[in-house]
C-alpha cells in the first residue's frame, strides 16, 4: 500500500487528500485505499463512485461475484482485460465442465463479452444490435434456466434456443 502512494505521488504527482489516506492525482482521479470489506458495501450501494479498482485476486473473486449479482448473476456478467495495446474479453464464470455439451446454460456472459469487444473495436451498430436483441429476448421472458427461477411467467428454454431468440429478434430489428 505505502509503495503504491509512494508511486502515485512521484510517478503520477498525486497529492495527499486531508489528513490522507487518500491521494487525488492532477486529472482529479482520486486513489482510494478503503478496507476489503467495506469496499464490498460501499461498491453494493455507491457503485457510482468507483470507475476502477486495483485488488488481490482473491478479493476481486469476491467482489465480481457480488457485482455480477446486481445485473442477474454471473451467468449473464461480460469480462474485459484491457492494456494500452491488448485487449482480450472472456465470459467472467468458470468453464462449469459439468454442464459441458448439456445446451443448459445461460450464454450471455460468452454474449456480453463479445458485444464488449466490437464495442471496443468501433463496431457499434452491432453491439447495439447485440444488447437491443438481449433486452427483447428476457423481456420476452424466453430466459435460461437461472433467469427463468426469478421471474415470473418465464418459460425456461435451452442455451441455443435463447440465442435463437436473440437471433429472431435481431432479423426483426
């Protein structure tokens, strides 16, 4: 912790806020160093005040799962690696090998994460395509197996099936 404000101040000219310990660089980003659980409150109900955090792994586990909660859980969640030069996207679950090859699972985060990555490329009509399609089919309440359980009136469907949907509602757009 002590290196990395260190690093701040020298590399980046960032500026004790107060008594500290947060700092607050040129640009006006704020470096917050706020305790693992606290950050899990604050993140759940002021997520507006975070754009990006720097954790150890076994923490950012935890706190991804908890945010992926907040949009249906991560059978739905998109991931993103992104450098200065390199980006690399990812569905943000497991490989969940017991459902391998069983058309069972929720394919959105596979989904997302590509949306992500032609969103990342310019390619902004068809991620909009991609998400438009996506909130049609759940609000067609044609869902997977997970969304199915929590709403109302849903009719569960395979994996292929709900990108079958997708695709219907993207030839009707």
């Amino acid at each position: 912790k002590k290196w990395g404000y260190e690093l701040a101040a020298r590399e980046f000219g960032a500026k004790l806020i107060g008594e500290g310990p947060w700092m607050e660089l040129p640009n006006g980003i704020v470096i917050k160093d706020v305790i693992a659980d606290a950050f899990l409150q604050q993140i759940l109900l002021r997520p507006e005040e975070y754009d990006v955090v720097a954790t150890l792994n076994l923490n950012g586990d935890y706190i991804s799962d908890a945010l992926a909660a907040e949009v249906g859980g991560i059978g739905i969640a998109p991931g993103a690696n992104l450098s200065d030069t390199v980006a690399m996207f990812e569905a943000t679950h497991g490989t969940a090998p017991k459902y391998a090859g069983k058309d069972y699972v929720n394919p959105g985060s596979l989904i997302l994460s590509a949306e992500m990555m032609l969103r990342h490329l310019g390619w902004l009509e068809a991620a909009d395509l991609i998400v438009s399609s996506m909130e049609k089919a759940i609000a067609s309440k044609q869902v997977t197996y997970d969304f199915a359980r929590l709403m109302e009136g849903a009719t569960e469907v395979k994996c292929s099936k709900f990108a079958e949907v997708m695709v219907a509602q993207m030839q009707a757009a």
